[in-house]
C-alpha cells in the first residue's frame, strides 16, 4: 500500500478541498486510489456536503462513510475536545486498527487529518502521532495571506523535528485580486522550509468535485504527487 498524509496549518486551509481533487484526477489517471479521515467533527459522515462525503465522491471509492470515516462527533470542535463532551474517547490504536482492516483495499490511498499538524484528536495523541503511526509522507497545506509564513515554517520544522517526511507544500486559497504578501509568499516560504512548493491554488466559490478536479489539474504538479505516492511503501 502506498499513501500519503494530507495536513495543514490551521483549520479551513482547504485540506479536503485539495485531498479530494488530487484522488479525482488520480482516479481519472487509473490509479486505483483510497481516502481516509478517521476523524470528523461538526457534521455527519453522510451529509452531502461533508468532508467524507467530498472525498468518497473525488475518490469514486467502494468504501463506505463509514469506513473512510469511522469516527464522527457532533460539536465542531478538536476531536478529542469533542469527544469529551460525549464522553467518548478515541485512541491511536483505534484509529490504526481500522486503518489496517481498510489499507489492503486500495493500490494508493491519501490519508486526511483534521484541523492543524497538533490538533488533539484523542488522549495522549495528536495529529502527528497519527501521521507517525502510519508512517506516511506528508503534505502539508497552507493559506496564502500575511502570516502564513510562519504558520508554515513551524509546521514544517515541527514535523521534521519529529522524523516525518514532508514531501512538499501546498499553499491553497489564493485571492483573485493579489496582494504584495501573497505575491511574495510563496518564494520565501519555499526559500525558508527548503521544501518544494507543488502548488498554488485558488479560492473556489463553487465547491464540486468538477471544479475540485479541474483546479487541481491547472494549478498543481500532479506528475510530483504521483511520483512521491509511487516512492512510497
């Protein structure tokens, strides 16, 4: 099985949007491709407009919801915030078990988290734990405004510090009427990581899987994350 971790800086980077319009264009490649994000708050797994729901449409995967998203709660809060007030509680060896009973399904799969790189997603384990524990290359996607330098920079350095390989950069959401940050951004931000920059994407007013697609194709080197999925495990 060969993957990588779909992460960001923040919440509402966009970390969806580029997940699912990579796995439609690689569907559309032949790839037999799978999706994963263990962990959903806010909205039902099977509501239209939910990120399970945007990936399994982009993926045109078999999987059900529940199987791309085993784990769902009703507060959009951090998942294991969320899940406190429930009175659950999801640990990493969950989430691994169900991605071992799933991984043999697919040829590729793009593995999604939720919110930024150290968001708590059960006692004890983070984001990063995750991505740690799958063992995945990461990309990691970032906003394109003033302050998404540093907000990607220490993302980049946190996970590095930690041994996870950080396979490129996506900086997602860019303004159709461009400002000097977002003119200089990407240049320092590639400059400062030392780590490739596979796109830049813009905002999107309608979000649907043909659009999603048709983006990606335009505006990201999908030749790159092909080439980094097939370097993979």
């Amino acid at each position: 099985m060969k993957g990588l971790f779909v992460t960001g800086t923040d919440t509402d980077v966009g970390k969806t949007i580029i997940t699912s319009g990579i796995a439609a264009v690689l569907k559309e490649k032949q790839v037999d491709i799978g999706v994963y994000k263990p962990l959903l708050s806010g909205v039902s797994r099977e509501h239209t407009k939910s990120d399970t729901s945007l990936l399994k449409e982009g993926s045109q995967t078999p999987l059900t919801h529940k199987e791309i998203t085993p784990f769902e709660f009703k507060e959009p809060l951090a998942p294991y915030v969320a899940g406190k007030l429930e009175g659950r509680s999801i640990y990493l060896k969950d989430v691994v078990n169900h991605w071992n009973q799933i991984k043999h399904k697919h040829h590729c799969f793009l593995v999604e988290g939720a919110g930024g790189i150290s968001v708590p997603l059960g006692p004890g384990f983070l984001v990063s734990d995750l991505i740690t524990a799958l063992d995945l290359p990461t990309i990691i996607v970032t906003r394109p405004n003033l302050g998404t330098i540093n907000h990607t920079f220490l993302t980049v350095k946190y996970a590095q510090s930690l041994g996870i390989m950080v396979a490129g950069i996506i900086i997602n959401g860019k303004n159709s009427d461009v400002d000097l940050a977002e003119q200089t951004n990407p240049e320092v931000i590639e400059k400062q990581c030392k780590v490739p920059i596979l796109g830049i994407t813009p905002r999107l007013e309608d979000v649907n899987i043909e659009a999603v697609k048709q983006m990606i194709k335009e505006h990201l080197d999908v030749s790159s994350i092909i080439n980094i999925l097939e370097g993979t495990k």
